[in-house]
C-alpha cells in the first residue's frame, strides 16, 4: 500500500540537502530521523486510516480507530524496521510506516495485530530493539484481510483517478466545502469527511454526501 508524502514535507528536504551540501566536507548526512518521523507517520496514519490520535503522553499507544481499537503507529526513515521497549503499553494493532524522503513517497509495510511483529523478541527481552523490516514484511504477508485496518480512503489518490480541482498546498490544503478540516494529503481523506464530518455538505446519506462533494470538487 503506497501513497505520496505531504508536500509540506518538500521545503524540508529541500532545506536538509542544502544543509548536507554546505557540511559536504564533514560527511554528516543530516538525516530526518527521529521524533520528526515519527509524529509524520502518525498524522499520515491518522488520515489514512482515520484514527485519532492519542497525544504525545500514551506511550505504546498512539491512536484508536472509529471502533475505539488500540493502535500503535511505527515509522520509519531508514527502512531499517520498527524499535519496541517492553515498558510500553501494548496496542491491539500495529501500522508501520515506511517513509521515503528522498523519493517523497511511503509505503505501509505493516497493518495487522501488534503481537504478530511482537513474537520476534525473546521472553527475556529488555531495553530498547529493533525488529528488522524483513520479519515485519513477513509478518505482513501472514496477516488475513479481516485483521487489517480498513483504510478510510482509496489510496489511487492523490496521484492518480481523481484530480482535486483545489491545488495542493504545501502547508495542507482546507476542504473546500468547509474550510474547516486541514487535509494534510489532499485529497486523501476526502470521503470519509464528506461522508460524515464536513458541515459544507448538504444534510443525506454517507453515499449522497459524497456524491455530492465529489461532484464539486474532485474530477474523474
Ligand atoms: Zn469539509
């Protein structure tokens, strides 16, 4: 499952690699790690699957979704796997994200049951570790469709079947209807909002609620 990153992410890298080219000389390389890729892989995660997110103090669990399921949210720059500790609490369900900076892409690499990834550490097992992404891949394959996540959007948007009709904006781009939700991946996300939130809708069914936005604003 592929999508395109924000394109506010691009004055980023743009800035890093400016940074990386003036320290050439040092070898540094300057890379976007850490707490920057992991709140971007919660708020992609959080549009991608509409969940909300828990806030920074709900260590091991950063989200629920619409059926109020636990959800811990992995991302990563490297595509080197996901770091677990054993003190955290555990989630009902683990995404891992893999975010491609240089390629403004990412992908999901993982939607299925927290423990699955889990069983790769011993009974013994303390401190910070990383599970490598090939066990977490190979976990991936082995989970059923019923235990994965429904994704609130089809993930053909942004790039291909449906072209919004509002520009994308590097800072996220204000629903159209609304100008209430910041959708940080325009126009991913579009339906369930129109389906259920977006007071610039008229009153109806999910379904004629989203007819009705897509006709206005998104081309076929
Ligand atoms: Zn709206």
């Amino acid at each position: 499952m592929q999508f395109d990153l924000p394109a506010a992410i691009h004055d980023l890298v743009v800035a890093r690699n400016k940074l990386r080219e003036t320290y050439r000389k040092t070898g540094l390389t300057f890379t976007l790690d850490g707490n920057l890729i992991g709140d971007l892989g919660e708020a992609i995660a959080a549009e991608l699957f509409d969940l909300r997110l828990e806030g920074r103090n709900a260590r091991g669990i950063d989200a629920r979704d619409n059926r109020d399921r636990t959800v811990q949210i992995k991302a990563t720059g490297t595509g080197r796997g996901a770091v677990f500790r054993p003190s955290e609490e555990r989630a009902a369900h683990l995404l891992v994200l893999d975010l491609d900076l240089e390629n403004l892409k990412g992908t999901v690499v993982y939607n299925g049951p927290e423990e699955k990834v889990l069983s790769y550490m011993s009974d013994d097992w303390r401190g910070q570790r990383l599970v490598p992404m090939s066990f977490i891949k190979m976990c991936d394959a082995d989970v059923n469709e019923e235990e994965r996540l429904k994704s609130a959007v089809t993930l053909q948007a942004p790039s291909s079947n449906l072209t919004p009709i509002v520009p994308v904006n590097r800072q996220g781009t204000l629903c159209p209807a609304c100008n209430e939700k910041n959708f940080i991946l325009w126009p991913v996300g579009w339906d369930a909002h129109a389906a259920y939130a977006c007071r610039g809708i008229a009153p109806g069914t999910p379904d004629q609620r989203k007819t009705e936005f897509k006709k206005l604003y998104l081309v076929s």
